[in-house]
C-alpha cells in the first residue's frame, strides 16, 4: 500500500514525541493483524493525517478469534475518518490497562509484509505500555459541569433578567416623560398665543398688560414648580410600586452574586433568599401575637400615603388635601364617585379598591379574634381566677362520687367552687358532669383541659391558691397510673409560688405508695384504693353489715369524722370527755407531745393536756360543741364473754392484683384451721409467682390453708363443682381482666351472685354443714341474721364499682354489697377536707389497732332494760368499746351519733350497736 503523503519531520524518533494515529490497511478475515495495529480498520477512504491524537485501547490477546483478533475501541472514533462499522464488545477483564501507543506519520505506516523488518528499539516504543487514566473516564469528568460554570450561567440568567426589567423601567419611563412633554408644549403653546393676541389688541406698553404679563410670569413660574412637584410624586409612587416586584423577582440571584463574589470554595448549596425572607416573616407572625394587626395597620398607612401622593400628582389640588381624600377614598369607598378627570378616576378606584381589601381584611382579622376567643372558652383553655377552691387532677369514675360528697360538705357554707383539670375536651367534661343529675347545692365545677404533668397548665388553674389538690388515679394498670401519679407530684413540687395546701394522692397499689411520699415529703396523703377496699372487704365477711356503717361515716350526708381543740377541756380525763358532747361522739384524742399523732380509742385515766385535740364523729364541724357533763347510771354489766373464734370457710370469686395482701388481713383475723378457696382463670402455677412476688409467704402461713379452683366465675358448670353450701362467706371480687370497665365488671359480679344464689336453692338440706358455732354470741341479733343468711345461704359480699348497680344488688337480695368506687370517693373527699383523718382511716383499716365492728346488745344490757345512750356509752367502756350509734330490730337503717343521748328509752336484745373496740 502506497504511503501518504506528510512531513517527514513528525515520524516518531524517541519516546519524548507526540505519538500520531496509525491507520490498519485492509486485511482479510483470514489473516492475523500485525501487534501493532488498531483495534479496528476504517472502511472509509483515507484523510489526512492528524497528529497529537492519544487512543487508550485494550491489549490485542484479550480480543475473540472469531473476529480474527480484532476488538472494538474504548475511544470516540473522529467522525472525520469516515464511515465505520461497528459492534458489541465483550466486557474487558478487569487487570486490562490502558496503553498508550505511539502513532506514526501516515508515510511512515508499513505494510504487513514488512511489518518483521522493524528494529528491536522500535517494537519497543510501540509496544510500551504508559499507565494512565482511561480516556473515557476522562470524558466523564470533563462532563460534569463545574460549580464555576453553574455560577456563570445563573449570573448570565440573572443578567438578562436584570436586563429586561430595566428596559421595561425605562421605556415606562421615557413613554411617560414623552407623554408629559406633550402636555407642557401644548400648554406653552397655548401661552404663546395668548400673549400674542394679546401683543396684537392693546400693545406691550400698557402698563396693565406689563402688569397682566408680570402675573401670567408669576402664574407661569408657580406653576412650573408645581408641576415639577407633582412630577416628583409621580415618580416616587411609580418607582415604590415597581421596586417591590423587581427586587422579588430578582431575590433567587442575590445569593449567587454572594457567592461569585465571595469564590467560595465548597459547592453546598445555600437557601435561596426568598425562603430565607419568607421563614423570617412567618416566625415574626408566629412569635408576635399582634403582628398581624401591626400588618395591617402599616398596609393601610402605606395606601393612605402612597394614595396621597398619586392624587397630588394628577390633580389640582394641595398634598393634604389629597391626603384627606386618599383617607375618605380607603375609610369609604363610595366617596370616588364625585372624581373627574381620567388620572383621578383611576387614582382612586385604585385607593378604594385597597380600602376594601383592607377592610375585609380587617373583618377576618376581627372575625378569626373572635372565634380563637370563644373557642378557647370552649376548650378551657382560659385561666381560672380562684383561691381557697379545691383542685382535682385527672379523670375517672370515681369523680362523679367525688363532686358529690365535696358538694354536701361545702353545703354549710353556702357552697365552694371545684376545678377539675383534666386531658379531656371541656365540653365532653362538662356533658358528663351534667347527666350527673345531682344538685350541687351552691357548689360552682369549672372544668379545664390541660395536662397535669405541664407547668403552664398547673398555673392556668391557680394550683398555688388551691387549698386541697386531688390526684385521681387512670383507669389503666395499676403500675401505669401509679407512675403517672408520680410524675403529677414531681410537677406539683416544681411549682414556683408552692402550694397553700396539701396533695391528696389515691394510688392502686400498695408498694407504690412510699416512693411518692419519699417524693412529695409532709404534704403528700396517700390513699391506696384497692387497699382500702380489699381490707373493708374481709371486716364485712367476718361483720356482716359493716359495709353500710362505713358508707354512712364516711360520706358527708350524716356524721363523719372531725378534729378540733376544745381549749376548756383541758385537765380532764377522757372517761367524762366522752359524755362531755351532747351533738358528737368523741373517738379518740391528738396528742400535741408526739407531734400530733392520733389515738383511737385511749384510756379512760387519759388527762387532755394544752394543745391535744378532739377527734369526734358529728353531722358537721360547726354543729357541736362540749357541754356540761350528764347524769348517768353504770348499772351492772351482763357476764357475757366475748365469742370464741372458730376456723372458717370462705371462697374468693376472682382474682385482684392486691389478694396477696388480703390473705395477709386473713392470716391476721382468722382462727387455725381455717381455708380459703381461690376461684379464678389465673393458673395455678402463676398464682403461686404472682402471690410470692407480691410479697406473700405461702408456706409460712399458720391459720389459713389455700386451696385453687381454676375456672370461670360466670360459667353455672364451674361454680356447681364446688361446694357452695359449706362456705361461712363468699367474696365476689371486681376481677383484674374486666377492672377497667365498670360495667363489665359489675354485670360479671352480678351474674355470679344470681348462680351462687341459684346453686345454693337446690342444695338447702346441706345447709347444716355451715359452722352452726360462729355466730353463737350472736344469737339473737335479727339484722345479723339476715345479712347472714339471706335465704338461708351463706353471706355473699359482692364487689360493686357502679353506685347504679345498687337497685339492681337490692332487687336479687344479696346479703351484702361493697361501694368500691364511692367509699374510695368519700374517702378522698374526707382527707382533701381534712389531712388528718388520714391518719384515722390507716388505723381502723389495719389488721391492728382499733377496728369498727357490730356488736349485739346483750354484751351491754338485759331484755328490755331502760337506759338513756350515754348509759350505754358508758357501760360499753368496761369492755373498752367506744359506742358511736345503733339500730333498732324494727327499723332498716342504723343510726350514727344520735341526737337525744339523754333520753332513755327500752332496748331489746335483738338491737346491735356499732362500736371502735381496741383489737384483742
């Protein structure tokens, strides 16, 4: 093949010159390629050479044989070769290197035949290999455009936009100087021949024309700087109206000139500055409440001047004048009307056209003021203005109870106000307070939402001034509430102002209550709920009636517990303290010398000393007062001896997660040989952890034996495998799976009730099996008769939460039933009047100490034996019982802190009384 023709000079001669392309001849797919070649031939005719053309190609061994050795490139091929087949190349291993080759003249090229006729120092330099970065990798860098470059084409953007917006200032500009030029030439022109026609009438040397002229030269020269005065107005309004829209629209440059200025080296990307602007203005409109009434306040000050300035500019009249009439132009926008005159008929459409967005404006501002008012009156979220109110926190069923009893103890004074805060909407509190259908006699309920676990709402409710603060427990597990309970008391101590009264906190568990005493310190009293009523539970299985004796002491319907001092009671014994109040019943005395502790039910040679109060069960506390001491007849005390105790039989329906602690009260109160049986769906593996877990030493109890039932309470084949007749008591307790929920929880207690009672029916010949011992010193007391064998069965004590379900407990007959939602109720009621009744409540609840129990009158008096209720007051006191009231054989309900204790009267012995006897 012929060489083409080139410049000698460019021949490759060492490895320091540029290497040039080397063009394949033409060669069969039979014959092998010479080493040196490319990888592909071109088919088009050849061009002239083109030297200083690096190519990256693959090493020729690695190219398939079915092609004859050639392989396809990874460079651009020039589109100047011509023409050029191509096809799919398999995909390189990956120790291919790039080589670089260098490419002779075109003239320099040697056919295949003489292709071995090269020396050995010139197959070296072709064939060395120079490690570089591939060319297409190079292509790829290249092809990411830099941030210089972005820079430049935003700058470019911004310059063209710049431009146009200039050009559109301007020609608005120029057209309207073009427009006033025009209207001053043809004035000028009508000047001109005024003073030419008159030249032409009277002559330049009148003196009233000289005068007439120096006039017209005065007008002219006033004039001539009104116009340029308005002109000047004219401008500034056009330039104020246009500047906003050219700098909004040009924002998104700002930060790329900053940045071509500032040649920052990193390329992150910054926040335009419109989004910037417009963040600063959305958190000034949040932060400030009244932004944006300022808004519009500005916005009608701006229209009013720039509405001004626009009237003076194109009419007659002064700059205050228009002013007043931009003023009348936004306040109505009727007054345009009377306007003539292209410019101020524009003028001022455009004037009353703001004053009528503005003012709609303002309507919405107004209306939205209204609205958020009345809505957060709605929601409660205003303060409360209020002091010496009581204060509860949180929601639950007990609170309808709660409001009751705090109502009937503000009744004497004419009525109290009660906040209630909870996490509720206020008119869903409100609602469900109303169909309370319960007259609160004077008492005002405002309700708030909010959390108690939030400072800012605490405050909304004047937590400080409050004179008693009620924690209710959630209706959730016990662990969760109790822990929410604690962090209410966590926020109450960080108060501020501190708290003008104590903090009554009702938990659901036992172990729980030291860690929030350990927390709220001396202002903290803990009432444990299920505590409290698992305990009164046991006293009315073993006191059959106790229940309703508890219910009356301590709800503020009748006589409730109080403490006051008598300053002349001082020096006397408790003996003739205790008949030394006509309208109370004294129980016990707070003894000023071991810090104020309270003694139920202390010696007779007791002497009060300066400082010891009076604890008294009276209607009210304004209600009673000492007064001199009666006459009384001791009499001769009846030799009865107090009931031996005997082993017991007694079956718990359920499970409660404080039973570990009710076996505990058990293992206290019951004889030796007694058993308790457990009917519940907890296995029976689970009960033994959950009851050593809860603190319980089952092998270490003595008097009572555990015996598991694993069943259902509700299902009539589980209850028939028992034997329900030999039982002395039956407790149906609230079960833990179903305590959430009142109703459920009441509908199970009372669908047990009706089987146990229905079982029992059909079982009356075993009847006799009961213990026919227990109750024998109690012979001859009708009432306990009845609660203890109502239809002849065993005494069933039944675990109520909804005070409703009592009509329905009284229609099935049961033989006694336990408030537990209302007794908790009254209680919090009693300890949020008044902290120190705390105290009293732990002590006739515990299994030691002094205890409330039913008595029969023949342990105080013979068959119809005449005596007045001090009498018996008195004689009860060689047992050491302290009398607080009685009921009669014929009557239904007993009778606490009598009114005439004077009087005397027959008693029978089928009356009991109701006692605080010290626990033997």
């Amino acid at each position: 093949m012929p060489e083409s023709d080139g410049d000698p000079k460019t021949s490759p001669i060492n490895g320091e010159q540029r290497p040039q392309l080397k063009i394949s001849p033409t060669i069969s797919p039979g014959a092998a390629p010479p080493a040196s070649t490319l990888r592909r031939a071109a088919t088009a005719p050849r061009s002239l050479p083109h030297r200083g053309l690096t190519v990256a190609v693959d090493d020729p061994s690695y190219a398939p044989a079915a092609n004859g050795g050639f392989f396809d490139r990874d460079w651009c091929y020039p589109s100047f070769l011509g023409p050029y087949t191509t096809r799919p190349r398999p995909r390189p291993p990956p120790a291919l290197q790039a080589r670089r080759l260098d490419l002779p003249d075109r003239r320099n090229i040697n056919p295949p035949d003489r292709a071995n006729k090269l020396s050995s120092e010139e197959e070296g330099k072709k064939n060395e290999v120079v490690k570089r970065p591939l060319v297409l990798e190079e292509r790829r860098k290249v092809s990411i455009p830099s941030a210089s470059a972005s820079l430049a084409r935003g700058t470019r953007r911004f310059e063209y936009t710049l431009f146009h917006l200039l050009l559109l200032v301007v020609s608005i500009s120029c057209a309207y100087l073009a427009i006033l030029q025009r209207k001053r030439i043809l004035e000028l022109q009508k000047e001109v021949n005024s003073i030419r026609r008159f030249c032409n009438g009277t002559g330049v040397e009148n003196p009233e024309g000289v005068a007439f002229l120096q006039s017209e030269d005065r007008y002219s020269d006033s004039y001539s700087g009104s116009s340029e005065n308005r002109t000047i107005a004219l401008y500034t309004v056009v330039i104020s109206l246009v500047v906003p829209f050219f700098l909004f629209k040009c924002l998104d440059q700002l930060p790329q000139i900053r940045t071509i200025s500032k040649c920052s080296k990193n390329n992150e990307e910054e926040v335009p500055l419109k989004k910037r602007i417009a963040y600063r203005v959305d958190v000034f409109f949040s932060v400030h409440p009244y932004a944006k009434l300022l808004a519009l306040l500005m916005a009608t000050k701006l229209l009013i001047g720039f509405g001004g300035l626009a009237l003076y500019a194109v009419s007659s009249g002064s700059f205050y004048e228009a002013l007043w009439l931009s003023w009348t132009f936004v306040a109505d926008s009727g007054n345009h009307a009377d306007q003539v005159g292209l410019g101020p008929r524009i003028v001022s459409v455009s004037i009353s056209s703001g004053g009528m967005l503005i003012f709609a404006m303002m309507l919405g501002l107004v209306s939205d003021a209204i609205s958020e008012k009345v809505d957060s009156w709605r929601k409660g979220k205003s303060e409360v203005i209020e002091s010496n109110h009581i204060l509860i926190l949180g929601w639950s069923d007990k609170l309808g109870s709660l409001l009751k009893q705090l109502a009937i103890a503000n009744k004497s004074v004419g009525g109290g106000v009660v906040v209630v805060l909870a996490e509720r909407d206020k008119e869903e509190m409100e609602m469900d307070i109303t169909k309370l259908e319960f007259d609160f006699m004077g008492t005002s309920v405002i309700c708030r939402s909010g959390s108690p676990l939030i400072l800012a709402d605490l405050k909304k409710v004047s937590v400080s001034k409050a004179r008693a603060i009620i924690v209710l427990a959630a209706d959730e597990n016990a662990d969760q509430s109790d822990a929410r309970a604690l962090r209410v008391v966590l926020s109450l101590t960080g108060v501020k102002e501190g708290l003008r009264g104590h903090v009554v906190v009702e938990m659901s568990d036992l172990d729980n209550e030291p860690l929030v005493k350990l927390v709220g310190g001396e202002l903290i009293e803990t009432v444990v709920a299920h505590d409290v009523i698992g305990r009164l539970m046991i006293q009315c299985a073993l006191q059959p009636g106790l229940a309703q004796i508890w219910e009356d002491i301590l709800g503020f319907e009748n006589a409730e517990f109080y403490i006051k001092r008598w300053p002349q009671l001082d020096g006397m014994r408790f003996e003739d303290v205790l008949i030394s109040f006509p309208e109370a019943v004294p129980c016990g005395v707070k003894v000023a010398s071991k810090g104020g502790k309270i003694i139920i039910n202390p010696d007779d040679n007791y002497v009060l000393k300066e400082g010891d109060e009076i604890l008294v069960i009276a209607e009210d506390d304004d209600t009673y007062s000492p007064g001199p001491l009666p006459e009384v007849r001791r009499g001769f005390l009846p030799n009865i001896p107090s009931p031996r105790k005997y082993p017991e039989k007694i079956l718990f329906c359920g499970w409660r997660r404080d039973i570990d602690d009710m076996i505990t009260v058990l293992e206290a109160l019951l004889a030796p040989g007694s058993e308790l049986w457990m009917l519940n769906e907890v296995p029976e593996k689970v009960r033994e952890i959950k009851l050593t877990e809860g603190g319980l030493d089952i092998s270490g109890l003595v008097n009572i034996r555990l015996v598991h039932k694993e069943g259902n309470a509700v299902i009539r084949r589980h209850l028939e495998g028992l034997p329900l007749e030999t039982f002395d008591s039956i407790l149906i307790l609230a079960d833990e799976s179903v305590e959430d929920s009142i109703v459920h929880s009441d509908s199970r207690s009372l669908a047990t009730l009706l089987l146990i009672r229905d079982i029992q029916s059909k079982r009356l010949p075993s009847k006799e099996v009961r213990s026919p011992l227990r109750y024998a010193g109690f012979s001859h007391s009708s009432w306990i008769r009845e609660m203890q064998q109502a239809s002849d069965k065993s005494i069933i004590i039944s675990e109520i939460l909804d005070s409703r379900t009592r009509n329905l407990v009284s229609v099935s007959r049961i033989s006694d039933y336990v408030l537990s939602n209302e007794l908790v109720s009254m209680a919090l009621a009693m300890v949020a009047e008044d902290k120190q009744i705390n105290q009293v409540l732990e002590e006739l609840f515990a299994e030691e100490g002094s205890e409330m129990c039913i008595r029969p009158a023949e342990f105080y008096l013979y068959e119809q034996e005449e005596l007045s209720f001090y009498d018996i007051m008195v004689r009860a006191r060689e047992r050491g019982d302290i009398v607080i009231g009685y009921r009669l054989a014929n009557t239904d309900q007993a009778i606490i802190n009598p009114t005439q204790k004077s009087d005397v009267r027959k008693w029978s012995l089928d009356d009991v009384f109701v006692v605080i006897s010290k626990a033997k």
